[in-house]
C-alpha cells in the first residue's frame, strides 16, 4: 500500500531556494503585515503624524545641516546673548584649519539630532509608546546576523568595482585628510560620528517610519518610507542612488520582519566603511 503524503509536506520537500527565500522575505512577511493593518480613526491619525513629523524633520535635516552655512546657529546664539560661544562657532566652521572636519561634524550632529529627536517625541508624547517598539529590540538579533551578512557579501563586490570609477572618486570619502597628515584622530572621529549618522537615519527610516506606518499601510509602509529614503541620494552618483531604492525595500522588509534597525544598521555602517578604505586606497592614502 502505497503512503499517501499531503500536498504541503510535497511543497515544502520539492520547494527550491529562490521560492523558499521569497516566501520567507516577501510573501510571509506581507502576509504578517496586511493582517497586522488595521484602517479605523486611530492608524489613520498615526499614519498622519508620522507622515508630517518626517516631513518637518527631514526639512530641518536639509536646510540646518550645512556646515558650511552655520549662520541660524550662530545668530540664534547671539540673540539668546552667547557672544563668545557664536564666535567660536564661526571661526571653527568658516576660518579653522579644521574647518572641514568640523563642518561635517557639524552636519553630523545636527543630521542625528533631525533624525531622532522629532521621532522619539512623536513616539513618547503623540502616541504615548515605548521608544523600543519601533525597531530598537536587540534580543534575539543574533540568529539573523547571518542573513545581513550575506547582504554585505554580495554588495561588497559591487562597492569595489564600482569604485574604480571617477564618479566614485570624486564623491568619496566625504572627509578628505590633509595630504601628509595623519589620519588619527581626525579621521577616526569622523567614522565615529558618521556611523552613529548611520544608527540614527536607520532609526528613523526603518524604525519610525515603517513600524509607526505599518499598523495602517501594512506591508506598502516599506515602499512609503522607500521614496524620501531614496532622495536622500540625489547628491550622490546615480547607480549609488537606484541601490538605495533596492536597499531600502531590503533593510525595511528585514526591520519589518525581525524588528530591529540594528543589522541594517551593522550592515550600512560596513558598506559606508568599504567604501571610504576603497576610496582611501585609490587616493594612496591606505594600503
């Protein structure tokens, strides 16, 4: 007598890896998603505030970050009376031989602060939730490291070829060591502040964004977080920036499923790393 076998188990025998990695990525996650969403009065007013608090954070992002135009901070410090401190400020940004360095520190700081702080008030005082729903919970991260890694193993290959060209080289790296000088500590510091850049974007794209709109759009919050994720690119070569379109769905789809921002933020942080040692080894400043 023959054993019968059920169609499932048949599926699950016979599916082959590309199926299995789009059921797992895709199908269960939108799946999960859409049966989260819910449409009523509630998620129609989060979606809302979530919509205009990136928008208003983004703005500021854009036209505050310059350090190369740090005059709003500066006159600000003045009219509250800071004198000495809006002197400081200005010959650090425009006269300092450091003024490079520190006008990207500058951006940097100001960029996390447009990322998180809007977010987190939003989360706290809006919603009145905990900060760590939205793409913080580390427990558990650790089985999924190795998906992030093979993201990283198949984009590095990319990121050296594509290094080769000029567009490349006259973008990267953003912080340009004086010739002959070292690059401690400048340049270390520069990383340091560069990746938390990077902590705090993922936090408000893949965290803010994509949890705080999923419980109305459901799966479509990644592809709405996607568009002003993308032209945060437009400055930047454009190959670089239609990856950003395929990384965003990646990073949104991996925060959606394991909810956590913290391997894609691992992950970004080791692109934008081989990309500046590839950008340093073409200028003969390493290797």
């Amino acid at each position: 007598m023959s054993t019968l076998t059920t169609p499932e188990l048949v599926d699950a025998s016979v599916e082959s890896w590309p199926r299995r990695i789009w059921r797992t990525y895709v199908t269960d996650v939108r799946a999960a998603a859409n049966a989260r969403a819910v449409t009523s009065r509630g998620t129609d007013r989060k979606m809302v505030l979530v919509f205009v608090v990136a928008a208003i954070a983004l703005t500021c992002n854009n036209f505050l970050s310059d350090g190369s135009h740090p005059q709003w901070l500066e006159s600000s410090l003045r009219t509250i009376g800071f004198q000495a401190l809006a002197t400081r400020l200005h010959d650090a940004m425009l006269v300092s031989v450091h003024r490079e360095f520190n006008q990207l520190a500058f951006w940097a700081v100001v960029v996390i602060a447009t990322y998180v702080v809007p977010a987190v008030l939003c989360i706290r005082f809006l919603f009145h939730e905990r900060v760590r729903d939205y793409g913080l919970r580390i427990s558990g991260i650790g089985t999924h490291l190795r998906t992030y890694a093979v993201l990283y193993a198949l984009a590095a290959p990319l990121i050296i070829a594509f290094s080769f060209t000029a567009a490349f080289q006259e973008k990267y790296p953003f912080y340009h060591p004086p010739a002959g000088s070292s690059l401690w500590p400048y340049l270390y510091a520069w990383w340091a502040l560069y990746w938390l850049q990077f902590c705090a974007l993922e936090f408000f794209f893949r965290g803010f964004m994509v949890h705080g709109l999923a419980p109305r759009l459901g799966w479509a919050a990644i592809f709405a977080m996607v568009v002003p994720y993308n032209m945060l690119h437009y400055g930047k070569p454009m190959p670089e920036a239609l990856a950003a379109i395929v990384g965003g769905i990646v990073l949104g789809t991996l925060s959606l499923k394991f909810r956590s921002i913290w391997p894609g933020a691992a992950l970004h942080i080791s692109i934008a790393l081989t990309m500046d040692l590839c950008a340093l080894g073409h200028a003969g400043r390493i290797f």
